[in-house]
C-alpha cells in the first residue's frame, strides 16, 4: 500500500512523489506486473538511473519488495554513489520486518542528508518497533526541529510522547 507523506526536500521529493505519480496511471492498469531486471527500456527513458528509479517504483508500488531489492542491488551495482535505492532498500526491509536492517540504511541516508525532516521520522517509526523509545523520542524530536510544520511528524510525536512519559511512570512507579 503506497503511504503518502510531506516532504521538503526537492531532490527526496522527486525521488518518492515525482516519479510514482507520474507513473501511477501506467502502473495500476498493470495486472500482470513483473519486475524487470535486465537491458534498458527501449525509448522511454535517457538514462540508467532513470529506468532503475522506474522499476524501484513500479516495484515498490506493487508491493514487492524482494524485486525493490533485486532493483536497487543492481542500481547500486552500476552507480554506488546514488542515495534513492539506499531509501527503496531501507523501506522494502520495513516492509519485510527487518527492521534493524532498514534502520542500519536510513542512517546511512541521514549522514548524508542531515536536514531531511521525513527521514528522522522513518527512523523514529523504526525505533519505536524495535522498543527503543527514548531514540524515537530523540528522532522526533529532531524531524521537528527541522520542519516544525510536518504534520506527521508532529502526529506521530504526540504517540511517542505519551509512549515514553507512559514508560518512564512505570519505571518510577515499580519497586
């Protein structure tokens, strides 16, 4: 299921928005979708990057993240300095719990793009699933700082809040 979320960012915001909604129509009419590995699509992109970004998307959007990361092995194979498979490949582990996988790959991202509101909020989502709260706390904390505005972010800050106050009463409170 494809999730729509606010991003700042212009080169994240082609990266997720851009490319999906230009092909979405071509996408769902797609029943018998397959993801292709292999040459180039004739005539309808210019460059490498271009057709990879496409297959990831068409991938992802299809939810199937085994041939997301099929994808972007080999986006990653014929351009390593490329950071879009790094965010596909993070949001397939998601997606396939692995989270510590996915959150290991976001924070590769993060160190790279520190001013990306949208990825401290994917990494807080993960370390709330894998129980460390006081990062996710943390993570929230610092999305926000950057957008203040971001309307998830500051949605998912009020749960992690009330997750973590919940967590440090109970703590205090047991003997």
């Amino acid at each position: 299921m494809l999730r729509c979320m606010t991003i700042n960012s212009s080169l994240l915001r082609l990266l997720i928005g851009g490319i999906l909604v230009c092909v979405c129509g071509l996408l769902r009419a797609d029943p018998n979708y397959a993801p292709e590995i292999g040459p180039p699509m004739a005539g309808e992109f210019h460059t490498i990057k271009q057709q990879l970004w496409f297959k990831a998307a068409k991938a992802e959007l299809h939810g199937d993240w085994a041939g997301v990361l099929r994808v972007t092995q080999q986006w990653l194979y014929m351009r390593p300095s490329d950071v879009e498979p790094l965010i596909y490949q993070a949001r397939a582990h998601a997606n396939l719990d692995n989270a510590e996988l996915a959150l290991k790959q976001y924070q590769q991202v993060v160190s790279r793009f520190p001013e990306e509101d949208f990825l401290f909020l994917e990494i807080s989502r993960l370390q709330m699933r894998l129980g460390e709260h006081t990062q996710a706390c943390w993570s929230i904390n610092k999305a926000l700082t950057i957008n203040p505005e971001y309307m998830d972010a500051l949605d998912f800050h009020d749960s992690i809040c009330n997750k973590v106050s919940d967590d440090h009463a109970s703590t205090e409170t047991t003997p």
